[in-house]
C-alpha cells in the first residue's frame, strides 16, 4: 500500500488490477473497465484523515467483490441509517472507522490476527491509551443500567452476539464457492456468467459456482479474541472440510466468550498427494499457464507452487474448506436485539453449542426432580400457612 490509498480525499485514487500496485498512469482498460488516466498532482494535493471510504475501498471488496467476505463489511456502511448499524448510522452517530480501530504511529488497533483485543477498558476519550476495540472499552463490563441478569451475561457472551442479530442485512455475501466448477465454457468458446435475480453473480467461468445469500444469521463459537490459520505448505486432512481459520479459545478459557461468526464454506484446488492447499497462478496472457488464460489446473498450480517456493507432486484434487469470519460491523438499535429464547431454547442458536449447562435448553432429570422439589416444598410451605392463618383467624 501506498500513502494514497489511505489519504485520498478524491475518491480518484484507484489501483490497475495487474499492475502490482500502480494506478493507471495512462487510460487503460481491464476486462469491461476503464481506468482513467490520473491527474496525481490534484490527488497529492487533497489529502486528508481517511474516512469510510478508504477503508472500504480495501476491506468491503476483499475476495474480489462487495461483501463477498466478510458479511458484515461491504458499501452498505458507506452511509447506513440507524436500523443497519448504530455506530455508522449516517444521521447518528456517524463514527468513521477511525472511531474505533484508531492508529498510533500507523499500527492500526485490530483484534482478530494473533493477539486478542486489549484487556484496558478505557472509556472513549481521547485521553485513553488507544487500545478500545472492544465493546466495553467504551460501554463498560455492565451495559445494561437496568437490567442485573444481562449484565451476568457478559462474562461468557460477547456483545455482538445479542446485538447483531443477521449479517448482510442490505446486501448479499458469499456463502459457498466452488472452484471446481470452474473453467466451463459455452458452444461458442466465450465465458459463460450467471446471475440469481436477488442476489446476484452464481457462477463464473472464472471463479466457478458461488452462493450469495442476505439476512443470515451468525454461527457461535467460543473466541478469546484470538484466530488460528493454517498457512501456506501445511500439511491438511482431507477427509473433512478443512478450517483454514478456526477462532481461538473455549468454554473453560476464562477469556473466551460466546461470539458471532459468519462461516465462508468452498471447494478449492489442493495438491492431493502432498496433502497441501493449492496455490495456482491465476493472472496471465494466453499461454502463461494462468488459470484465467488457459483453464488448466494442472499448469496453473505448477507455476504458482514454484513461485510460492512450495512442493508440487502434479496431483491436482479439490477439498472442501471452512473460513470463519468474526462478525463484529452492522449493530443493531439494541429494539432488534436478540430476545431470550432466540438462545435459551431446544431449537434456539445454540443448539449445536454444546459442553455446558444453558437454561431452557438443556434438560437434567436430576435438575429438573431437585426444582420441581422445591416447587413442591414451595407450595406445601404456603398451604400450611395458609392453614395456620386460617386458624388463628378464627381464635
């Protein structure tokens, strides 16, 4: 990244896709787009703090379109009313990303690589050390001023989890990506594309069939702040989906909580053999062995395994995996929080969640016997003295 990327205020400054990083110095088209030529004296010229749009111009897009990631990140944050986050809303609060995920000497505050986020709840002043990415650092441990049993909650239950009921509430995410429908061309040779009217692209003869969906709910898992990778060259099952980020923590790590989680599930290329995750050359002119010039698997993984400096056998297989995605943009108005029995319930949103005791969801004969006891001794205890008033009333 350049400085630009973050502190145009033009909106101008745009990268050329295959030009490792350069703008288009000259108007250039790539695919149905053109790229205008730059005027980078009047972009030098209007820099600024950056704003929604900067960060978004990185971070909505990832995975190569809007949303297509993260599911609580995409353009529907560039100016969001109330119902769609409270934090961003337009004609609120209006907090720019900066508002939390602040910046000391260009270490931008995260949470969700190696370290988890900052134990020191400060409140959010200007005064305070910088590391407030997490709720309480602004909300406090005990956010709910009226009401005793929620605030029991947030020893164990991340505030996301109740607040952000569905993510990609506006626009739709990918939830399934199958690389190995890829490559498919029609009678005439030309690519072939697609499209789902509510949704939007289906499949691609570049990126094969993918599944975008709106208004889903998370998946929960205990989290500590903290995620776990498998990295390039790793040795994988591939018997079963393979998480290539799983969250970090459990229910007897006091710093783990319950979180929400958008789970990415595809089909991607592996080397079957070695066992290892595929990394294929993708971009390239016809005859470089790129996957998007010349549809082979075979020569695309060749070339990027020798890039990647990685073993190659030739085996090109394809493998089920598993991405998760920490859901923690699009708070609700606390109105469209989730209510009690969206969790305490046999069918609820932690049904799957097991390994420990939850109230209406759970059943234990013994618990059960031991309350319906003291239900019983509840109620003789009050018939007797019932009976005993009854008594001294007539005396």
């Amino acid at each position: 990244m350049d400085c630009l990327v973050c502190h145009d205020s033009t909106g101008k400054y745009k990268k050329f896709p295959t030009d490792c990083g350069h703008p288009a110095y000259e108007e250039k088209k790539f695919m149905d787009k053109v790229f205008p030529k730059l005027d980078l004296k009047e972009i030098a010229q209007n820099v600024s703090n950056p704003d929604r749009r900067n960060c978004g111009a990185c971070h909505f897009f990832g995975g190569g379109g809007n949303g297509v990631k993260h599911g609580d990140l995409d353009t529907s944050l560039l100016a969001p009313s109330k119902a769609l986050d409270v934090h961003m809303d337009k004609a609120g609060l209006n907090y720019s990303c900066g508002k939390c995920h602040t910046t000391e000497a260009h270490h931008i505050e995260g949470r969700h690589y190696s370290d988890p986020a900052s134990n020191d709840h400060n409140s959010a002043m200007p005064k305070d050390n910088r590391n407030r990415i997490a709720c309480e650092s602004c909300h406090s441990a005990t956010p709910h001023k009226n009401n005793e049993k929620l605030n029991h909650h947030t020893d164990k239950v991340a505030c996301q989890t109740c607040h952000i009921p569905a993510f990609a509430r506006e626009n739709p995410t990918v939830m399934w990506w199958d690389w190995s429908k890829a490559g498919k061309k029609a009678e005439d040779g030309k690519p072939v594309k697609s499209k789902n009217e509510q949704t939007g692209v289906e499949y691609t003869t570049m990126k094969g069939e993918q599944h975008w969906k709106k208004n889903q709910s998370p998946d929960y898992y205990w989290y500590n702040g903290s995620m776990t990778y498998i990295k390039a060259g790793d040795r994988i099952a591939l018997t079963a989906p393979v998480k290539l980020s799983v969250p970090a923590g459990g229910q007897n790590d006091p710093n783990s909580r319950i979180a929400p989680f958008k789970i990415h599930k595809g089909i991607q290329p592996v080397d079957e053999k070695n066992q290892t995750i595929l990394i294929p050359k993708l971009f390239g002119k016809p005859g470089s062995g790129a996957y998007w010039a010349d549809y082979d698997w075979q020569k695309a993984g060749e070339i990027g395994m020798a890039a990647a400096g990685l073993p190659f056998s030739g085996h090109v297989g394809f493998a089920e995996t598993w991405t998760f995605w920490p859901i923690n943009h699009m708070v609700a108005p606390k109105e469209q929080s989730l209510k009690c029995d969206a969790c305490h319930s046999g069918v609820g949103r932690l049904k799957d969640l097991g390994g420990f005791y939850m109230p209406g969801r759970d059943k234990s004969r013994v618990i059960d016997m031991i309350g319906w006891g003291l239900v019983g001794l509840y109620g003789i205890g009050a018939g007797l003295h019932g009976i005993l008033r009854l008594f001294k009333t007539k005396k």
